[in-house]
C-alpha cells in the first residue's frame, strides 16, 4: 500500500493550480467559490499552504473538466507534466480571489442554477489544497448535480503522521465554517442547500452545525441535507452533537463502509472504538430509523480505491445517485437504488421520524488517507507500514 501510495504521488508535478492559456471547447467548465482557512502560499500557483491563515480568505475558480471520452467518472486526472492538457487534464482556468463584504453574495448572484440549489463540501484529513478543489470539481460534474459549488477547505498538511495537526485545524475553523454556511443559507438569492463532508470534514461540519444550532436557536430551514461520508467522529460524541441540533428538518444521510480500511487504521488510533463510516448499519437499525437518519451501506461496492475510503466520490453510480437524488431532497430505498448487486443499500430511517437520540449508537471515522492523492510520507514509513500491516492482516477483514 505504501509502494501504492509513493508511486502516484511521485506522477503529479508541483503547482497544477496554474491556469492555463489553452481551453478545450469540448471540455467542461466547473466555477466553483472557495473559502478556506489556509494560509496563502507565496507560489501563485500552489495559492494556500498546509499552515493556518487569519481569518476566511475566498477566491473564484474555473476548472476544466476533460471530455467524457478521455476519462473515467469519479476519477481526478492530475497532469503528468506541465501546463496541464485540458483535452486529457483536469486544468485550472481561473482563479480570481475575492475581497469585500458581499463578495460570496455576488458571486452567488452570478453563478446560481436556475434550481437556485448551493452545495457546499468539507474534505476530510490529509489533503492539500489542491486535492480539495480538484476532487470536489470531480463530484460537481461527476454527479450532475444542478447546484452552484462552495468549497470549504480547512488547513491539512497532507502528511499521515500530522493526524493532531488536522483534527486540531477543524477545531480552528468551526467559527469560520459557521460563518460561511449561515451567509449562504441566508442569501435571499438561495433556495436550498446541501452540505456533504468526508471523512474528518465530517466532524468539522457536525461541531460546525451543532454550533450555530446552539448560538442561534436552531439550523437555518434551507439547509435541507446533510450528507456525511465515511464520517470521522466518534459515537458518543455524534450523539451529542445530533441532540445539539435540537430535532434538525434537514435531512440526513450517511455512507458507510464495514470495509473502510482507513477507518481500520482509524479505529486503532482511537482506541478500538468503532468509527461512525465503519458501522454494520444492521445492527444499529432502531437507534438510526428513531433518529431520522438514513443511511446507504456501500460496504459491497467496488471501485479502483485501494483503501475503500472514498468510495461516495469514485464510483460512478454513487456519485450520481448524489445528484440526482439527494440533492434534490429524496430518499433512497433499496428498490430505488437500482445498483443491482454493487451496492448494499440499507435505507434507514426514511422520512423525518426524528426522536430522542440519547441512545443513538454511532461512531465515527478518524484518520484518512487516499493514497493516489497523496505525496509526502517523509521519515516514518516503517510505522505506518506496520500498523497498516497489522490491520489488514486482522481477522474478517478482506485482503
């Protein structure tokens, strides 16, 4: 796994943020908002760091989508060399950074669907900058989602060893993560959103929403889902931060994986206890079904992702169950999947039957690594490479 994860990184050069001079009239443009915590990076063509930044700083990006016939959907074709070839690339067209009070309303007003929909994404641990945008361009059009895309990207230094450095950063930016989703949601222009979060960005919009639901009274009535994927939060502290919410109207759905093999290494940094992207969502039926949380096993789907971790993203026929569906408000049930044997679907708690959640018996996803967007391990390889060894090596798991 670890040769994996070292060989592709190794293909993808330095600063593919660059825009390019050429276009492609057969490729797809994707514009996207960017808000992020991050501190800005000297090279203009990395545009933010790993390291933490003062305040929210927001930018403008257009990125070209290469021609459906040159790619695979829910992959991220990073360019070999550059400028990056936006006939086989994902390509950056544009970045404009964004100034002045009313700067996400204006750029709101301009790109908004005629769905007036907003779908706003956290990445989860260990991604840089450019993972976020690239990856969340990807979902955008992979999903056919009509919806105008906001990106909120926290400071990660994209090193596994630099776990507490992330799960702290998530701390540092609840704040500004509350101010981003409360100004969208209060846009007049806006009709509704969708939050969806990864893996550790999960826990970031779960403290995020938990605190704007105790600061002012409850969640804005447009945020109606929230869809968290391979979650890193832990049970006991899920439940509280679902009671917090005070009884949500937003629907909410999470994907799951028993297979999630980040979520094993996950597991045993924290402790032993069970990751809430890692749960038999079998077992915990009543407890979800009471709360009003539905859920999507993608324990049998299989993609090219050698850690099972971000499957919500990579496989063709979940990402577009996202758009297509979810969305745009329904739910989903094992009849209406359609996946055929692909997909487990466990469709759990359908409607709004929400409850007390005091019993609610979840965990959650921690530590996350995708290794075909990953670049630097540095110094401690051997570490990693025995605990990893160690978990998949375990009992019942799949080799």
């Amino acid at each position: 796994m670890l040769c994996l994860a070292v060989a592709a990184c190794a293909g993808r050069p330095n600063g593919v943020l660059g825009p390019v001079a050429q276009t492609n009239p057969d490729a797809t443009e994707v514009n996207m908002l960017v808000a992020t915590t991050r501190a800005p990076s000297d090279d203009p063509n990395v545009r933010y760091t790993g390291e933490r930044g003062s305040g929210v700083s927001l930018s403008a990006f257009d990125i070209s989508i290469p021609p459906d016939a040159n790619r695979q959907i829910g992959q991220v074709q990073w360019p070999r060399s550059l400028p990056a070839n936006p006939m086989t690339d994902f390509a950056t067209i544009a970045v404009k950074p964004l100034d002045g009070k009313n700067a996400a309303r204006s750029w709101l007003r301009e790109h908004l669907p005629p769905s007036k929909r907003v779908m706003i994404f956290v990445h989860g641990f260990n991604n840089r900058f450019e993972d976020a945008v690239y990856r969340f361009a990807q979902i955008t059009h992979d999903s056919g989602a009509e919806v105008a895309p906001v990106l909120f990207t926290w400071p990660s230094r994209a090193r596994v060893f630099d776990y507490l450095f992330d799960r702290e950063s998530t701390i540092f930016s609840r704040d500004a993560f509350e101010q981003v989703v409360w100004e969208v949601a209060n846009d007049p222009d806006v009709k509704d959103v969708t939050i969806m979060a990864h893996s550790m960005g999960a826990w970031l919009a779960m403290e995020g929403l938990r605190q704007m639901a105790i600061r002012r009274g409850s969640l804005p009535k447009k945020i109606t889902n929230v869809i968290l994927a391979s979650p890193d939060v832990d049970v006991d502290v899920f439940t509280t931060q679902w009671m917090a919410l005070n009884r949500p109207s937003a629907r909410f759905t999470l994907f799951v994986s028993q297979n999630d093999r980040a979520l094993q290494v996950s597991r045993r940094i924290a402790g032993n206890v069970e990751r809430l992207g890692q749960i038999n969502a079998d077992d915990h039926y009543a407890e979800l079904t009471k709360a009003g949380i539905f859920v999507v096993d993608l324990t049998r789907v299989r993609t090219d992702e050698t850690l099972n971790h971000g499957v919500f993203a990579s496989s063709p026929e979940v990402v577009q169950l996202i758009g297509t569906r979810l969305v745009n408000g329904q739910t989903v049930t094992d009849s209406e999947v359609s996946l055929g044997d692909r997909i487990g679907a466990a469709a759990m708690g359908v409607g709004q039957t929400v409850g007390s959640a005091a019993g609610l018996a979840i965990s959650a996803p921690i530590a996350v690594f995708d290794p075909k967007t990953r670049r630097s391990y540095e110094g401690q390889m051997q570490q990693l490479g025995r605990s990893v060894n160690e978990t998949v090596s375990e009992p019942g798991t799949q080799p």
